[in-house]
C-alpha cells in the first residue's frame, strides 16, 4: 500500500492567499511602531526645557539647589504646588526633603547597572577586536561570520563585520 502524503497548506490557493495578504499587512508594522515612536518622544524636548525652567524657578526660591533637581520629583509631587507661588514654606520644605532622599539614593546607586549583566552572553572577544556587542540594525557584512563583532581588517584600511 502507498504511503500517504500531505499536501502543503500553501498549495490550496485560499490558505496562500491569506497569508499573503497576512504578509503584506504585517509589512507595515515596523514603519507604524518607528511612526509611533517618533510622535510620542516628539514633546521630550519642549517638556524638557519646560521643566529645568520651572526648576530654575523652584531654586530662585530656595526649594532646589540647582534646576536639574527638578528631575527627581514626580509630577504629581510638581502639581502639589498648585499656581500658589512660591509654595508654602511646608510643601518647599517636603519638596526639599523628597529632592534629597531621592539624590542620596541615586548617588548610592551609581556605578550600579540597570539591567544585570549577568543576564547577558558573554564572549571572548579577539585582541583585533574594535566594537564588539549585539547588533540592533541590518549591517553590511564582505562575508558570512558567526558574531556581531567589528574587526580591523589587516590587507586595508576598511572594517569587515563579522
């Protein structure tokens, strides 16, 4: 008796077809996520100089030492002051407070990474090595090689990607 054999899901038009189409959507999911990304951090800078101005202002009035401490209060903290200018001598005073609890941590904390390199892999990496790290975009390779790491290439003066 003859062995039987499955068609492949892609030979039936139907199934084909609706991954195809599936696939052509899904193409514009990275320019959608990069569209997105760009509008949402577009304000960071106005919001920036928004808020070391209003720490300036938060230091001409004796609650901060200097307007990046404007950076270690939360916005719920900020709107605590409430259009009475200056604060009340209490709210300056946990203000103050809250800014120096919050610098001594940050200042404890220095040094300390983020995320555990632990969590990392690890490789040896080559005395000719230049960069070496894990490669976030598409690059230009002069052939196939097994790690992300930037090489200085002995016969020029070009860098070979390996």
């Amino acid at each position: 008796m003859g062995r039987a054999t499955c068609p492949s899901p892609l030979a039936n038009p139907t199934p084909a077809a609706a991954f195809l189409g599936l696939l052509t959507e899904a193409r514009w999911f990275p320019q959608i996520r990069e569209d997105t990304r760009f509008y949402a951090t577009l304000i960071l800078p106005v919001l920036r100089r928004t808020l070391l101005e209003f720490g300036r202002r938060l230091v001409d009035t004796g609650v901060l030492d200097v307007p990046e401490d404007v950076f270690h209060l939360k916005l719920d903290e900020l709107e605590r002051i409430d259009g009475t200018w200056p604060p009340p001598p209490q709210l300056a005073g946990e203000l103050r407070a809250l800014v120096a609890r919050r610098k001594a941590k940050r200042a404890e904390l220095k040094g300390t990474p983020l995320v555990d390199p632990r969590l990392f892999k690890q490789t040896e990496v080559n005395e000719d090595v230049m960069l070496h790290g894990t490669q976030v975009a598409p690059a230009w390779q002069r052939e196939p090689c097994a790690s992300s790491t930037m090489h200085r290439s002995s016969a020029s003066s070009d860098l070979a990607r390996c």
